[in-house]
C-alpha cells in the first residue's frame, strides 16, 4: 500500500474519531486529472490577478471536488501537484495551506500533521511580511487563512491539554517541537501582519480621505496587491479572538480599535465569515465587561442581518457555522438582555426570534434562584468561545487533563458577576411602578433592612454605569432613579417613540409602492 | 484622583512604549515586574502594563510571583469603578486564586462591587498586612465611594456618607470642610434628624441632565424621501 510510505503516519490519530487519512489506502502521489486541471487553472488566474475566477475556483471548485473526491481522504500531496504549476513557491504553500484546512475540517490530523500546517502557515506568513508576494487574492480566501489559524491554534491547545491519554511517541513529539503552535508565535505573527500591512496607518489616512481601502473592499486597482493590507486587517480580527480565548478582553477589544464596528461597510463585513466572527467576539468581550447595551446593540444589528441573508447562504460551505454562530449569538443576547432588560434596543423581528427560542427560559432566569443559576450556566456554556490554556504542559506525573480549566474559570467568574446582580432584578421591578418612593416603604416591600437597600441601590448604579475601555461613564440603566435624603425619584427613560422615523419609512415604501403598481399595464 | 500624576514621568513613558511595542515578548517580564513596584511606590497606575505581565504569566506560569499578582489586584482595586479587578482575575489561574490573600482580596472586591461599604472597611481592618502595603489604598476606594454615592444620591444623609467613606468625627468635619471648599459640596440640615450633603450635579442624580440622543431623526433617513418630496 503506497500509503505506508506516507510520512504522516508515525502518530496515531485517534482524536475526535474521525477517520484516518492513512486507513483508506489514499495514495498522496496519484493526481486525477480534474485536480490537474484545477491548480492548473488556478495557478493562471492567480499569475494573471482574475480575482473573479480565483474566487470562483477557491470558493466552487475546491469545494466540489472536495465533495466528488476527497470526501475521506486528503488532497493529493504539494509534491505530486507542484510539477504543474512551475514549482512555484508560494503557490505551494497555498496549496499546502488549503490541503491542510481540508485535512482539519473532514478528518483527525495526527500530531505530526499539527507540527507541518504550523511550519506551512510560519513559511507562508514569512512571505507574506518580507512584500514579495505580488497577488490579489479573494478575501474570503485571506479571511479563512487567519480564521483557520486561529482555530488550528485553539485545536491544537485543546488537544495538548488533553494530556492523560497521550503516548510517550506523542510526548516525545511534543516536547520536541515545543515552539510549534507557540502562543508567542501565533500572537507575534498576527501582530506582525498587523504592523508590516500598516493597516492601522492606512485606515486613520481614509479617515482623511488620503487612501482607498474600504471604498474598494481592500482591492488594490492599481496593479498592486491586496495580500499584506488584507490579512494584517483580518489579523486584528484574529487578534480580537485569539484575547478572547485567553480571557483578555480588555485587550481584545483594543486591538479592534482601529475598526470602528458602530459604521458599516467595513472590510471585515465583505466577507460573511468574518463579519459574525468580528461581532460575536466583540459583543461577548463587552459581555463580559458589562457593556451590556454595546453587546445588546450589535449582537441585534448581526443577527437581523443574519436573518435576513440566511437563505442566500444556504449553499455556502459556511452555512452550518453560519447557523451555529447564530444560536450561539441568541443565547448571548439571552443573557446580556436578563442581566440589561433593555428590549427596546432590540430589533423586532430578532426579538420575535428571541421570544420563540428564549422567551420561557429567560423569564426563568429573572427569579436568581438555583435553577436561574443552572441556566445562566447553560446558556453561557452553549455560547461561549473555547477558551484555551496557552502554556505548555508540565510533563509531570501523573499525566492529568487540563482542558477544562479555562473554561471553568471564565464560567465561575461570569456566575459571580450574576450573583452579584441577584437582588436588582427585584429592585428593577419596584421602581418600575413608582414615581417617588420612601426608602422605608421599598425597604419593607423588598424585606430588606435600610442600609441593605442602600446597597442594593447603589449596586444598581454602580452595574449599570460602565467604565468604558477608554474611561468615559456609560449609563446602561434601563429605569434610572435618584436619591434625595429619603426618598427615592424614579425617572422614567420612557423612549419617546420616534415617529418621524416611522413615518418617514412608510413614506418610502408607499412611494415604491406606488412605482410598482404604476409599471403594472392593464390589458 | 493622582492616578496619572506619576512623578517619574520618563520611567512611565518607556514601560509604557516597551508595552506597546512588544505586546507579545517574554523578555519584558521583569522590567513589568519592576514597573508595578514602581506603580507602588509612586502612586501612578497602568492597567495595560499589568495585563500585559498576567499574560505573560498566564503563557509561563513558572515563572509568575504570586507577590507581584497581589499589588496588581490592590491596584486593580483602587481602580474601581473600572472593571480591572476582574479583567486581572480573567488571567489568573484558579489554582492560584485559591490562596489566603486571593480568596481576602476577591471577598473585598466583593463588598466594593456590592456598595458594602462597612463590610469592606472592616474586612480591610482585619487584613492591613495586604492592603497597607500599597500607598493610597485607602483614598483610593473612598473616591470610589463618593463616586458611587454621586451616581446615585443628590442629597445623602451625614451617616450614610461617613459609613462610606469611613471618615468619623472631627475627621470628617475637616473633611467636608475640604470637599465644601474645593468640589461645591453643600451641608444642608435635613427635614428629620441630622445632615444631608448635597452631592454635586451629574447627569446620574439628575437625569434631566442627560442629551437625549433618540430625538431628531438622521440626516442619512431624510436624504432618502428627497427626491419623493421633489
């Protein structure tokens, strides 16, 4: 069997249960000729910068022949291809770099082939940074390279974590390649993609009008390529995830600063993988810090926008992370509404989706008893990233697993915050129905002695006015109050309802309406 | 608040460049570690120069002092009302936040998050071998205290305030004197016992304060019926 030969096959791959590229008599050197034809055709339209061709290839074809040929298998290995591309470099690496995404979406890589995608992605990016690639390439394609390195980063810490059942082959392999999907290595080379691209630079230069970069989707029309400028923006995306696997969302969310998320039609949204990618981790990072009403605003603007272009994805190899990101965001907007009941800040046909999926379990969660805290638990453990541990294994016996414990530790200080809110869902309630109210009377109502509802008030405050990243108050209060001496005024932040909006709406449609019923011809 | 007010300003401006430039350098670690006695000794603050350390801790554990995590999380405190206290215990290990002075210095934050005033100071009482060490502690959280007493009262009565801020008797004369004479605080006689102090405006106690940023409608919403109205 040709396959005994394959160099991949010294460790065994056992992880998720996938198959095995090893086991099914795959031979890495046969080439079929619809693979010919496709790096053939690939490789011209990518010398010749047709982005529409390569995006239809990267986007179609792959994927097609993905499905006819390589359901179980690996591609055919860079070796057996390269002689039909002139044994271009960078080519290869691309080539190597999509050989091994297939390899990670439809079976186990063995620790081995964990090794080789991060020495790929090391030769890749290094290209990239020293400016002697001269490609454009889609951005779906330079999205899905950072947000596949990202996720091999976070496979492989999974994986290392799991320490109990490793071999001493595995161990070995381990503790040799130890610099192999190094955390400094991953963070160091999304910022380097950051610094060498000078995004940054070139996204305050729009800002004055002195550079085209959103305007043109990060294309470059001017013979130039778009490969360094487009993954050193997408990096900050990358960056932004990769801080909040690692429970740094402070930081995260300052290296999206450069991307301002409140305007549309940025670059990270041309592409649809990255504009759920961006939102969700930048709705959670505010979840966590208490900026509620941030997290509530833009986890509504993704998911209408979700609900809107969903049937035109359904074809899409992203569609089944399409729909998972989407249920994950509804719980995270459970969550971040049970704790900011600001409902009007959602949009209403989200809200109506929110009712159906949610609706029960939230009212559930207001009560803070045991089972409230159960499904905080649920719902955050269903919804959140999967964090990681970056350091390496002690290689002490006992062996133990250690994947779980970042994860715990993000879930038990979320419960804390929760716990922490447990009296001001009942305090929210009272004030509700009072325009003024003695402290005494709300004192007895809430059973509660004087200086614990003094507490519980300021509580209030203090949780629902975050400190912004850049140190400004923002008031996240949906009913908001005062004290003087002993009485307490309530203000009621009733949202005047924006008729002008309305009607400027319904303005619009009637006149398209009108248009349309004009174009109709009556025979 | 003196956060800023760091008297060896040079020092400040190069850890913090030395941050910017090598978020990800494992090489830093003990010019951090130096920056943050620093931050200690001359009353200044940098959460980014912090995190960046609890990082580079949480990528090498071996190499974390458990000493240097303690005045990070008492800075982290005086921080408050900012969220730090928690952004730092994001980073640090649960095994390590089972020790004594981590299990004390999470129950103090506690009682801050909760506006437990009492509890705090008295909690904080019994732990001065923790908090001590770092100067400005104690006014640190009473200006988190008067910021959450101004979120929420206009006029707070003498003995709620006190309590707060942990100040009693000729002491805290001398310091509403201060507070009267230099941030418009007024004493005023209550209708029942005592004193209020009437608390500065803010648009927290008095929300008719607050821009309401939902009226008027966007200019971008009016451009799109100008060609209907036309």
């Amino acid at each position: 069997m040709a396959a005994a030969s394959y160099d991949y096959d010294d460790a065994p791959g056992y992880e998720e249960g996938g198959p095995r590229a090893t086991d099914l008599g795959y031979d890495p050197n046969f080439v079929p000729d619809s693979v010919k034809t496709f790096v053939v055709h690939l490789y011209r339209h990518i010398r010749e910068k047709n982005v529409y061709e390569i995006h239809q290839m990267y986007e179609g074809s792959f994927q097609k022949l993905s499905e006819r040929m390589f359901k179980e298998s690996p591609w055919p290995s860079v070796d057996a291809v390269s002689a039909y591309v002139d044994n271009d470099h960078v080519f290869c690496l691309l080539y190597r770099e999509m050989w091994f995404r297939h390899l990670y979406a439809r079976l186990s890589p063995t620790l081995k082939q964990r090794i080789d995608s991060w020495d790929n992605y090391c030769s890749l990016f290094q290209v990239v940074l020293h400016g002697v690639v001269n490609m454009q390439l889609p951005n779906q394609w330079l999205w899905d390279m950072v947000d596949e390195f990202v996720y091999q980063f976070q496979s492989f810490c999974q994986y290392r974590a799991k320490m109990k059942n490793k071999t001493e082959q595995e161990i070995a392999l381990l503790k040799q390649f130890d610099q192999a999907w190094n955390v400094y290595g991953v963070l160091n080379f999304l910022q380097a993609l950051v610094e060498k691209s000078m995004i940054i630079q070139i996204l305050e230069q729009e800002k004055e009008g002195l550079e085209e970069f959103t305007a043109n989707d990060g294309y470059s029309y001017t013979g130039g390529s778009n490969v360094l400028k487009v993954l050193g923006y997408f990096s900050m995306v990358g960056l932004l995830r990769v801080h909040c696997l690692l429970g740094d969302y402070h930081t995260g969310l300052k290296c999206l600063q450069p991307i301002d998320i409140s305007q549309p039609g940025g670059v990270y949204t041309s592409v649809i993988g990255s504009h759920i990618a961006t939102v969700y981790h930048y709705g959670f990072a505010n979840l966590m810090l208490r900026g509620y009403v941030e997290s509530i605003r833009e986890f509504s603007k993704m998911l209408l926008y979700i609900f809107k272009v969903k049937q035109y994805h359904q074809k899409s190899p992203q569609y089944e992370q399409i729909l998972k990101k989407n249920e994950q965001m509804y719980a995270l907007l459970a969550l971040s509404l049970s704790l900011c009941p600001q409902v009007k800040l959602v949009a209403e046909d989200v809200n109506t989706q929110l009712r159906e999926k949610y609706g029960e379990k939230m009212m559930r969660m207001q009560r803070y008893d045991d089972e409230a805290y159960a499904l905080y638990d649920e719902l955050f453990s269903y919804a959140c990233p999967k964090f990681i541990t970056p350091s390496a294994p002690t290689f002490d016996e006992p062996l133990v697993n250690y994947n779980q414990d970042a994860y715990r530790l993000q879930l038990k200080l979320f419960l804390y915050e929760v716990k922490q809110q447990q009296l001001l869902s009942g305090v929210r309630s009272y004030l509700k129905l009072y325009s003024t109210i003695s402290m005494v009377k709300l004192a007895s109502y809430m059973e509660v002695d004087e200086p614990t509802l003094r507490s519980i008030l300021m509580t209030y405050k203090h949780k629902t006015h975050a400190v912004s990243v850049d140190g400004k108050i923002i008031s996240n209060a949906d009913v908001d109050f005062y004290i003087d001496d002993d009485m307490i005024h309530v203000v009621e932040t009733k949202s005047a309802k924006r008729y002008g909006d309305y009607f400027m709406r319904q303005i619009v449609k009637l006149e398209e309406m009108i248009h349309e019923v004009d174009r109709v011809k009556l025979d | 608040m003196g956060r800023e007010s760091s008297p060896k300003q040079t020092m400040a401006y190069t850890v913090e460049q030395l941050v910017a430039l090598n978020p990800y350098n494992p090489d830093i670690l003990p010019d951090l570690e130096a920056y943050v006695n620093e931050q200690v000794s001359s009353e200044s603050y940098s959460l980014d120069a912090n995190l960046c350390l609890l990082r580079l801790y949480q990528f090498e554990p071996e190499r974390m002092s458990t000493q240097i995590v303690a005045r990070i999380l008492v800075k982290a405190l005086m921080a408050m009302p900012a969220p730090d206290f928690s952004l730092c215990l994001f980073l640090i290990p649960e095994r390590v936040q089972m020790e004594e002075q981590f299990k004390t210095l999470i129950v103090l934050s506690h009682y801050l998050e909760t506006a437990r005033f009492r509890q705090f100071w008295d909690e904080a009482a019994k732990n001065r071998s923790i908090v001590e060490v770092v100067p400005g502690f104690e006014q640190a959280i009473q200006n988190y205290a008067i910021h959450a007493l101004s979120l929420t009262y206009q006029k707070v009565p003498r003995t709620v305030l006190a309590e707060a801020i942990n100040i009693e008797g000729p002491a805290f004369d001398k310091f509403l004197e201060h507070q009267v004479a230099n941030y418009g605080w007024v004493v005023e006689k209550s209708q029942g016992r005592g004193q209020v102090i009437v608390l500065p405006r803010t648009e927290f106690n008095h929300p008719e304060l607050k821009k309401s940023s939902s009226d008027g409608i966007p200019l971008e919403n009016i451009t799109k019926i100008f060609p209907i109205l036309g």
